[in-house]
C-alpha cells in the first residue's frame, strides 16, 4: 500500500543508506527502500511537484512544492536530484 499524498511536515522521514540509496517511511510506518525523487515539471517549474518513486516506478510520495519539506529529507532529496540531474 502506497500513501501518495502531500504528507504532513512531521510525516517526512528519509534517510540515506550505508550504500547510498535512499528508504522512505510513510506516516503509517511502511518503509520502502531505493526510493527515487523525480520532478514533475524539471525546466517549467523545477522546486513544483515532486515526486518519491519506488524500483519499480510506483510514485510512494508527493510534495507541492520543495520548499515546503522539512530538513533533513529535502536536503536529501536535492542531492539525490542533483546527482540524477548531473549525470
């Protein structure tokens, strides 16, 4: 089960494995692991829509806006984006 929805500030909880790849844990404490952020609009409106996807691209995550989430986990995110962005 996947909770799609733009979570609540205190709902976010990313970490970053020892082999670097990043485990969401929902507000109901499923924890999903290799989990990918992706930018809805990447060129028109890149700090808009952002997405956590799983391995098999199933979105487990929504964000309206950047902004709006929490350290440590947008830290995380934005190098997770620009790693992804770079390559």
């Amino acid at each position: 089960m996947t909770d799609a929805s733009p979570m609540p500030q205190a709902d976010v909880h990313l970490e970053r494995t020892a082999f670097g790849e990043l485990v969401w844990t929902g507000s109901q404490g499923l924890q999903v692991a290799g989990v990918v952020p992706v930018r809805a609009f990447p060129i028109q409106a890149p700090q808009d829509g952002i997405s956590l996807v799983d391995p098999e691209g199933h979105e487990v995550a929504w964000f309206p806006r950047l902004d709006a989430i929490p350290q440590p986990a947008r830290g995380l995110i934005e190098e997770e984006l620009a790693r992804r962005e770079f390559i």
